[in-house]
C-alpha cells in the first residue's frame, strides 16, 4: 500500500492541472492577434448545475421555509484546460 495514492491527491493534482492550463489559456487568448488561434483557445464551454437541473440560473435552490439553500456549480472548460489535465494525467502516471 505504499505505492498507492490518495483519491483527493489525484483529484487535486488534476484540478491544478486544468486550473494551470485554462490560465495559460487566458494568456495566450490576451497575446494572441485576432484570428482563428485566438478563438480556438478562448472558446469553451460551459456545464453548470442549474442547467442540468433545469433552472433559470447557475444555482439551484432548496426552499425549506424557514431556511433557503442554495447549491450551485459551473464548470468551465477550454482546450488549454483539457491539455493541462491532459499533462497532470502524464505527471501523475509518470511519477509513480
């Protein structure tokens, strides 16, 4: 059991990999002129949990009548952020 790894340190490392390619992203998207590149790496897409679910916006709320929760979630992703978990998936498979 030495050899293995905890499911957070994976998910973790992944997040930060996707976080630092979307970043990077960002950057290219700023340095770059206008043209096709440019729209390639700011184009994403986005996934939220009130769309999911069918909600007007991003959250979706619990109405207990004394309390209200609200929950929400959005996922962004670019084709920067997809080669840096791309490159985290490396990583973690390289330095076992």
């Amino acid at each position: 059991m030495a050899g293995r790894r905890s499911i957070l340190i994976i998910i973790l490392i992944l997040f930060v990999g996707a976080m630092v390619g979307s970043l990077l992203g960002q950057l290219f998207g700023y340095v770059l002129p206008e043209g096709v590149v440019k729209q390639f790496f700011l184009q994403s897409v986005e996934f939220s949990l009130g769309g999911i679910l069918g909600g007007e916006n991003d959250a979706v709320e619990l109405n207990l009548g004394v309390i209200s929760l609200i929950f929400g979630l959005r996922i962004t992703l670019n084709f920067a952020g997809l080669l840096g978990l791309a490159v985290a998936y490396y990583f973690l498979r390289y330095f076992r």
